[in-house]
C-alpha cells in the first residue's frame, strides 16, 4: 500500500500461504525500508522467518539441481520444510481432493505418443480439408478428444480400465 510505514500485524495462522498472503501486501519503496515499521507478536514473527527460511532453502534446492545437468526430478527430490508442529504448508481442505502421481517412462512416453498424434491428425486435416471453419471444428474436437483422454489417464474422470494409469 503506498505510504504504507506502520503496520500492526495481529492476526495469527498455521499455514505457510496464508502467513505469505498476509505479509505480501506490506510493501515498502527501495530507500525507504528505515521508515517502515512492523509491530506484531513473537510468535508470528517466528512463523514469518521460518516460512521465510523455507522459501530460502527452496529456491537453493532448485539452484543446486540446476547446477548438474545430471540431475533429473528421479534422481534430486524436492523437499519443503516445514516447521515442526506449527506450520502446515496449506489448509486440508485445499489438499482433500489431491493425490500424488508418481510418473513412469512409460507415462511420458504415452503422453507424447498422445501429443504428436494430435499434431499428426491436425496436420491431416489441414492438408486434405480446404475449407478452414471445418479444419478449425476439427482441429477442436481432436483437442477435445485429447483433453478427455488425458484426463481419464490422469485421473479417471470415467472409471474405466485405463484410469488413472
């Protein structure tokens, strides 16, 4: 907020996004940072330099597998830390319709199977149907089919034998 030097900061969380959102919106102009002034709790302040130490640590992680051209996600796993007791990365109810996907060569290469078919068939139609409204309508429903398909393999919208895998 422009002008903003003072804030009080009572309000109290548990969640790391929440404590960031919170915190986002005090801002202060380069030069300036003398002026500003932040009054909170201890508590929050110590939640406020954990997720900070959090962020920090991540962001080196990501420098760090960057570093060996070597490093895949299989080999360097990506961890965030969190603070014991305290801290939780989001609400629950954010998480509750979520479930880890761990990814196979196989997945990868069906997925690119799928996406150089659809570039195939669209290919197709643009080389034999002249008119271009068909060639955009058909080019849309092989996208659709794409969509669908990758969304039964993902996470079985449909139940069948293939979801999910």
């Amino acid at each position: 907020l422009e002008g903003l030097t003072i804030n009080y900061f009572i309000r109290n969380t548990n969640f790391a996004d929440t404590l960031l959102q919170m915190g986002r919106w005090f801002g202060y102009r380069p030069g300036y940072i003398d002026c500003c002034k932040l009054f909170s709790t201890a508590d929050s302040l110590e939640k406020f330099d954990q997720t900070t130490y959090t962020m920090e640590d991540l962001e080196q992680k990501f420098i760090d597998m960057n570093r060996d051209p070597e490093n895949t996600p299989a080999k360097y796993a990506l961890l965030v830390l969190k603070h014991p007791g305290t801290l939780k990365i989001t609400r629950p109810s954010i998480l509750k319709n979520t479930k880890e996907v761990n990814w196979s060569l196989a997945d990868f290469l069906l997925a690119a199977i799928l996406l150089f078919g659809v570039v195939f068939l669209c290919e197709l139609v643009f080389t034999y149907i002249h008119n271009t409204q068909k060639r955009f309508f058909i080019c849309l429903g092989i996208l659709f089919l794409l969509f669908v398909l990758w969304a039964e393999l993902a996470v079985g919208i449909f139940n069948s034998p293939i979801a999910g895998s």
